[in-house]
C-alpha cells in the first residue's frame, strides 16, 4: 500500500480554507486538470456527504464520493472507479486552526494492484498526485491570502 501525505499552511480561518477546498469544481481548475463535475448529495450540503465528484486530468479519469465531511474539520473521500487499475483505502484532508491560520493536511493511500510494477507504478502515481494537489493547494493559498 502506497500512502502519501501533504500539508500547506495557510494565513486564513479553517471556514474559509474548507469552504474554498469543498469548492470542488472552483478547486479543482488547471494544471493538469481538466475537467471537475460534482454529483451534489441528497441532502445538504450538496458538496457534503453522498457527493460524488468526477476528475479528470490529461490522462487520468477519477470518480470519488465524499465519505465525510465535518465543516470546518474534515473532509474524507473514496476513490469508486477510476480510468487505471487503482485500489483505493481512502483520502482525507483535515483543517486544524493554528495560529491565526490553519493547516490543511491531505492524506490518501492506496494499490495499484499490477503483477511485478504495481509498487513501481504506485510510486510513479504519488509523486504525479503529490505535485498536483501540493499546486492545488498553493494555489488556494495565494486566492485566500491575497
């Protein structure tokens, strides 16, 4: 199991640093993605719990659900399908006030459940994830801090 893990800190309140990361399709815009869609919950938020939402980048297709979501805590989500071979455990980000900021710490683990290169590609999949969620949340950070 490959298990990557990020922090950012950033110079606002958890609420507005949860509402922008929730903000789904507005959070997940360029780089290497191009296309974000969410499928709001039942109830609400339509963000919220039971949300699914569809990423793709330049060559990965991604369907999540949101498995929890505690305003402004946590927000806990399962990878359901994705467009190569991926077993999922789950995802969170957590936001945890500190100072007069808050530190926003994303973690995710899963397989890729391929004979002999499935490490080899699990490897290559967190260093790509990494650097794509470490640009997200950058540039969350410039819009709230600006």
């Amino acid at each position: 199991m490959k298990e990557i893990e990020l922090s950012v800190y950033i110079e606002a309140p958890p609420e507005r640093v949860f509402d922008a990361l929730a903000d789904y399709p507005n959070f997940f815009q360029g780089g290497q993605i191009r296309y974000c869609r969410l499928t709001p919950a039942l109830q609400p938020p339509p963000n919220g719990r039971g949300s699914v939402r569809e990423v793709r980048n330049g060559f990965v297709r991604f369907v999540e659900e949101i498995t929890a979501f505690e305003r402004p805590e946590r927000i806990d989500y399962l990878v359901t399908q994705c467009s190569v071979p991926l077993r999922h455990e789950g995802g969170q980000t957590t936001f945890q006030p500190r100072g007069t900021g808050t530190e926003v710490r994303w973690t995710s683990r899963f397989v890729v459940p391929v004979p002999i290169v499935g490490h080899a590609l699990a490897e290559l999949f967190a260093v790509s994830l990494v650097a794509e969620l470490t640009r997200l949340l950058i540039q969350t950070k410039h819009q709230l801090e600006a």
